[in-house]
C-alpha cells in the first residue's frame, strides 16, 4: 500500500468514526479563533475554553482589543500560561488587524503569519476553518498519528505539512486533522494508545511492528 493509499484509507475511517469535524475551540467569529488559537499555545483547549468567555465577552472587536490594557487581559489569560508574552502578542496582532486589514482577519497564510504570535499551525486553522482553504494543522496529535502510520518520518511541524498535503485530498485535509486530534484524544493517545481497538490498525506500521515483536 503506498502513502497515499494509507493516507486516503486512514481520511476515510475518520470521517466514518468522527463525522463532525469541528475544532476543539469555542469561537463564535473568525478573531474569536486567532486569539483562542494563540491561546492554546502549550496549554490545553480545554482550559482556553474556559478562560475566553470572560475576554470574548469584554472585548468583541479588534479595536477593543488594540486599545485594551494589556495587564487586563493579562488577568483574565493568565490561566493560559506564558500570559504576558500572549497578552502582548493578542493587542499588537489586533493593532494590526484594525489598521491594516480593517479589522478583519486577513484570508493568506503569508499575511497571517506576518501578525505577531502567530504561526503556520494557527494560520492553517484559520484558513481551514474561517475560509475554507486546504489546510494542515500540524499539532501533536497530526504529527504523532502520521509518523505511526508511517505518512511521515519527521517530527518537524512544517515538514509534516509539506508531506501531508502531496498525501491528503486537499478538500479533506483540514477536516483530517481535526478528526486526528479527536482520535489522539480518544483511541491513540500518547501514553496510552489503544492500538488492538484502532481503526486504523490494519494501515498502522507502528501496530504492524509491535504485533510482530508479540
């Protein structure tokens, strides 16, 4: 079976296993996401949902944003971890925002990583999600599942973008990696993968080499 074989096997039992494909992140519009996605920056989505309510409900536009006091949100992120440093991030990216771009989230993946705080994993989902782009967000859970199945053999965020998207079909790669988060959660999880349960399996070469070491 070759890469893209695997890869359109593994796009498929996903989408039978998790049919909705959402995010992770609570956001109602698409600066909602970009601040949530800098947000979660080593820190659990689950958390981040729970501290935005409180600053999505203060703060609703790029302009309140740019001319917020850092040190209050400073307060309300803190939970998040590495607050300052995203606090910082989070008004300058909206200064730009409204002064640039008219305060809408700019719709290119150069332009969004251009914003400060924001990298190619962050642009993916908002190109993805908010205009539905072909996009790969390589998060931990996108690049631990590809290098078990054997997609890719690097670690390397911007590598295993490159890699997926010649692998992917580009209208199912960014809904792929929201359901590879959803399994990494649930079935592969990485301290304790429930490899004998995994759709996957029959495509993994990581079960493929732990069932012949049995």
């Amino acid at each position: 079976m070759t890469k893209k074989e695997k890869a359109l096997f593994a796009v498929n039992a996903l989408k039978e296993k998790y049919p909705d494909a959402i995010c992770s992140l609570n956001a109602a519009d698409p600066l909602q996401l970009l601040i949530a996605t800098r947000l979660s920056a080593q820190c659990t989505d689950a958390r981040v949902n729970i501290v935005t309510p409180e600053l999505f409900e203060k703060y609703k536009t790029a302009d309140d944003y740019a001319n917020a006091d850092v040190e209050d949100i400073e307060k309300i992120i803190h939970p998040c971890g590495f607050f300052r440093i995203k606090a910082k991030d989070i008004v300058e990216m909206c200064r730009i925002i409204r002064d640039e771009y008219g305060g809408k989230v700019p719709d290119s993946i150069e332009k969004l990583t251009a914003l400060p705080g924001v990298g190619r994993k962050t642009a993916n989902l908002i190109m993805g999600d908010i205009y539905g782009a072909p996009a790969v967000v390589t998060d931990t859970h996108v690049i631990r599942i590809s290098n078990l199945l054997g997609l890719v053999d690097t670690k390397n965020p911007v590598s295993v973008e490159n890699a997926l998207r010649k692998l992917l079909p580009p209208e199912e790669s960014n809904d792929f990696c929201h359901r590879c988060v959803l399994h990494g959660r649930d079935t592969c999880v990485s301290s304790r993968p429930k490899c004998p349960e995994c759709e996957l399996k029959t495509v993994c070469s990581h079960w493929v080499k732990i069932s012949r070491n049995k």
